[in-house]
C-alpha cells in the first residue's frame, strides 16, 4: 500500500515538472525539442543568434497566418501565444549578444543580424498595431513584442559601436 501511495506521488510531481533537456537545464517553453536542439548543437555565439532570430521570424510569419485565417477554437490564445513566443525569442537574441560582448566573442555578425532583422520586424509589427484585426485580443503581447523589438534594435545599434570588428590582414 505505501509502495502504491510513493508511486502515485512520485508521478504527479513527473508529470507536473517543468520540461527538462538533456543538459539539466529547463527548456524553455515557446521551443520545440527539435528548435531547442539546434540551439543547444549550434557552434557558436553567432550561430545561436542566427537560430533565435529565424525563430522569431518564424512565429511573427505564423502569427500574420493566424490573423488571415483565424482558427475556430482558441483564436485568441493561439495569437498570444505566438505574440510571447516571439518576444521570447528576440530577448534571448539579445541576451545572447550581452553575453558575447561580455565574453569578448568576435559576435559581429549576430549584432549585424539583429540590427537588420529587428528593423523588418518593427515594420511589421506597427503594421499589426495599425491594421491589425481583433486587436483588443493581443493589445498588450503586441505592445510588449514592439517595445521588446525596439529594445534589441537599439542594443544591437549601441553593440555596433563598441564592439570593434575583427583585425584585418594585410597582404604584403
């Protein structure tokens, strides 16, 4: 009886933990295991830069989906929660260069990508704010995602600035 009893503990406390990876470390939950993956095999820095942002990429593409071919259940959820995925993914981005700066990692062409990114994301995103359908639904995931997005843009500009590029070799 108390085998059964520490047996049925035991599987409520597996069944309501977070997910797990293969390093020990939470997967977050606006991933698939295959994204997170990618993420964790990627080489370098600028790799997992290049990944976060095509993931974001990716969910503003399926977000502008949704919004022309609304689902019949869970509409609104599903907006949301593509909007968090998003912002998610950008902020990593972000994350990812301040700890490239602080690791002084030749990150160059991940801050050359989120500037450039982040702008077309911006368009897109003010484009939503502005002729979006059912915009009462994702108001504020929206606002968030735009003030996220500018964010980025602007560490990604300050980046520039301070991180100096690679040495170049002269051919004698």
């Amino acid at each position: 009886m108390k085998l059964l009893a520490a047996l049925s503990v035991a599987s409520v406390l597996l069944l309501s933990a977070p997910s797990w990876s293969r390093a020990g470390v939470p997967q977050k939950d606006y991933l698939s295991a295959l994204e997170a993956d990618k993420v964790r095999d990627a080489e370098g820095t600028n790799e997992r830069i290049k990944l976060f942002l095509s993931f974001a990429d990716d969910r503003l593409k399926k977000f502008q989906y949704e919004l022309q071919h609304p689902s019949s259940n869970k509409h609104s959820e599903m907006l949301n929660a593509l909007m968090n995925a998003y912002v998610g993914c950008v902020d990593d981005a972000a994350d990812l260069i301040q700890l490239g700066i602080q690791k002084q990692e030749n990150i160059r062409p991940g801050i050359d990508l989120m500037a450039s990114r982040s702008k077309e994301f911006l368009e897109i995103l003010n484009k939503i704010s502005s002729e979006g359908t059912d915009i009462d639904v994702y108001k504020d995931n929206l606002d968030d995602a735009i003030e996220g997005t500018r964010d980025a843009m602007n560490d990604a500009e300050k980046a520039k600035k301070t991180v100096a590029p690679p040495p170049l070799r002269r051919k004698s």
